[in-house]
C-alpha cells in the first residue's frame, strides 16, 4: 500500500513569503489527519530569517498533541535542529541534504560531506528521542546550478554507513525536470543497493511530470509519495523549481481505500481556502475537474456532496 505524505505546510508554504497563523495551521493539520491523509510534513527547522513562512514551526509543534505529531514530520539539517525539535516534541525527523555539493551550499551552507558526516549525531539523539529519521536527498537527479545529477552519487550517500540508520531514505526530484524511466531506474537501484527502509518519493510537477513520476516510482519501490494541496510549493534555495505535485492528483490517480468522493471535495474546499489567503494559484488538476459540472461523474465535487447528505 503506497502512502501519501502531504507537504503542504512546509515545502508547499516556503515560497509563498506568507505565515500563516499557528491557529489556521494546526486546522489544516487537524483536517487533513481527519480525513484520512496517512502523513504530514508540518514545517522546518531552517533560519526564520531565510524562509520566514517557517518561523512558527515550534509553536505549531506544541500546539498539536503527541498522537498528532506521531503522524507527522519536521524537516531537519543538523544535529542542532534535531535537539531542538525534539525538546518541543517532535519525533520523526526529516534529515535533509542535497546530492549536489552547490545546492547543498545554497540550502544548507556546507558540502555534502559534511551533512552526511554530522547524519551519525543527528540519528542518535533522534533514538535518543524515541523517533524515527529519515534520510532526504534533494537534488536527486538534477541541480539548478550544475545540471545532472551522477546516479552513483546519489547511490554512495544513500549506501554510506554513516546514514544506515535511517528508517526512510527520500529521493527528491527538487526541479521537476526528471522522467518518468529515469525516477523508476534510481528508485530500482536505491531499493537493490542500500539498507532496507521504506523510500519516500518527493516530486514537482514543473515539467508537467509531476503524477506520471510518481507512478514511475511506485512501480519501483516507493512505499510513500509526498504530495502538496493544489500543487503549491517550491524551494527558495532552487531557481526553476515551482510547485509540488498536487496531493489531489496523486490520490486521485492511486485511490487508497480511504479517498472517496467526499474526502476530495472537502479536500478540494481546503484548498482553495487556503490558496485564496496566501494569493496562490491552484495547479491541481483533479481540483479543476472536481469543479465541473458534469454531475454524472461520482467525483465531482456538487455530486459528491449531494451523495454524501443522503447517506
């Protein structure tokens, strides 16, 4: 079973040179969980001054309940950061560095060795927190300043020692410029070549690849897909990159159990609501055809509802 991990309100929220209030973001949070989404990315422990959307991370932390947070993940880049979001209560952390030793600078500050140097503190005071980290390569296959990503590179971090213990490894398409063949082959041979984890896909759909990647990658191996309502998103760090892939579309293309009709129009209300407050455009396609009025179609949004006070 494939599950989606919903990004919205931190890789969707860094470009949007919005805040949102705490009060608004344990609401996204709380509806999200409620109608079903398996897991949520919530925010990041990177300089409030660099991506200031991200400044009220640790108050939104506090704000949600120890079953909630057990469903969701912070972003993370050093020990430091694991230390500090763990004494708020944090307890799946996302550590993340970049394959590409320029981006690793833009984002992070340091070479890629370094990070994956620091990875053995930040995995032991994550244990020492009682929490599981993951391992998140951005640049995966191509870098906004030196281009193509070496496969082999991305395979030795993924297979160092240092970052063994890694309960998850991600793979992020940070550009949207890779295909669906080439997300399958790295997927295959992450999945052939390293420790056992669960691998975590993260993509963009800038190249209008976004849905179709993601399949590519649950055909390979990918047991979670991270997604973003309507499509919103980006990183600040990475000239070219716009929005995520839409969690609308991913859900609708795999249909988990869980994701009915109902789910997505309420979803669907979600997101134009919040869209609307940060002044952004709703790239979801699923979204778009959920508005229609072709009613004889189960999902469209006005049938949905209809059903739904019938039953």
């Amino acid at each position: 079973m494939t599950v989606l991990r919903d990004v919205t309100l931190r890789d969707g929220l860094q470009l949007t040179g919005k805040t949102l209030p705490v009060e608004r973001k344990v609401e996204v949070v709380r509806t999200l969980l409620a109608l079903g989404v398996p897991e949520l990315e919530i925010g990041s422990m990177a300089r409030p001054d660099l991506v200031p959307p991200m400044a009220n991370t640790l108050e939104l932390i506090e704000a949600l309940t120890p079953e909630e947070l057990r469903r969701c993940w912070v972003w993370v880049a050093t020990p430091r950061h694991v230390e500090k979001a763990a004494a708020a209560g944090v307890r799946n952390f996302q550590y993340c560095l970049s394959v590409s030793d320029a981006h690793n600078r833009a984002n992070i500050g340091r070479d890629a060795e370094t990070s994956v140097a620091a990875m053995p503190d930040a995995i032991r005071l994550a244990e020492q927190a009682g929490g599981a980290i993951q391992l998140c390569l951005a640049t995966s296959f191509t870098c906004p300043f030196d281009g193509p990503v070496d496969p082999g590179r991305v395979l030795a971090i993924a297979a160092d020692p240092r970052t063994d213990g890694a309960a998850d490894i991600v793979l992020a398409d940070t550009l949207g410029q890779a295909h669906p063949a080439q997300v399958g082959a790295l997927i295959s041979a992450v999945a052939a070549n390293t420790p056992r984890r669960r691998i975590v896909f993260h993509g963009h759909d800038t190249w209008g690849m976004g849905v179709a990647n993601t399949l590519a990658a649950i055909a390979a191996g990918a047991s979670v897909v991270d997604g973003s309502l309507g499509g919103l998103g980006g990183c600040p760090f990475a000239p070219g990159a716009s929005g995520n892939t839409s969690s609308e579309d991913i859900l609708f293309a795999t249909r988990p159990a869980w994701f009915t009709p109902a789910v997505l129009a309420e979803m669907v209300g979600l997101t134009e609501g919040l869209l609307a407050e940060l002044g952004e455009p709703n790239r979801s396609r699923a979204a778009e055809g959920a508005r229609s009025e072709a009613e004889a179609f189960e999902w469209v949004a006005r049938r949905a509802v209809a059903d739904q006070s019938k039953t």
